[in-house]
C-alpha cells in the first residue's frame, strides 16, 4: 500500500471525529490555525483537508465565518 499524503491523514482523522459524534452536524470546525497547530502542519496542508471534506459533503465553508458540519 503506498504511503498516505498527510493531507489525507488529516482530512480522515476529522472525518472520524465529525462520525464520533465530536463534531455534530451544524457544528464549527476549529479554525485553520488551530488546525495548524493541532496537527502541526502547514496552511495548504489544511486547505486541502478541508477541501477533501467538502468534496465528500461532509462540510460546509461560510466565508469569513467559517467551516460547518454538513447537516
């Protein structure tokens, strides 16, 4: 199996979360820098986490607002 971009790893560890029950639909996601310094990655590694949850629907992003669980 080939190795996993940490984007991947990151964007499937939040899908969890948001599966647990963590992060209830309608919910806020941390923010970008909390993010960063969560998983102590870079801001494009994030972006494309999020961009991976949002292609799955799973999240929602409101500009200037934030990232929200899909209901």
């Amino acid at each position: 199996m080939p190795p996993r971009y940490r984007y991947e790893q990151i964007a499937d560890d939040l899908a969890a979360r948001i599966a647990s029950g963590e992060f209830p639909p309608g919910s806020k996601l941390p923010s970008r820098r909390e993010l960063i310094k969560h998983y102590e990655v870079t801001e494009p590694v994030i972006d494309r986490a999020m961009q991976v949850l949002r292609i799955k629907g799973m999240t929602e992003t409101l500009p200037g607002v934030g990232v929200f669980v899909a209901e």
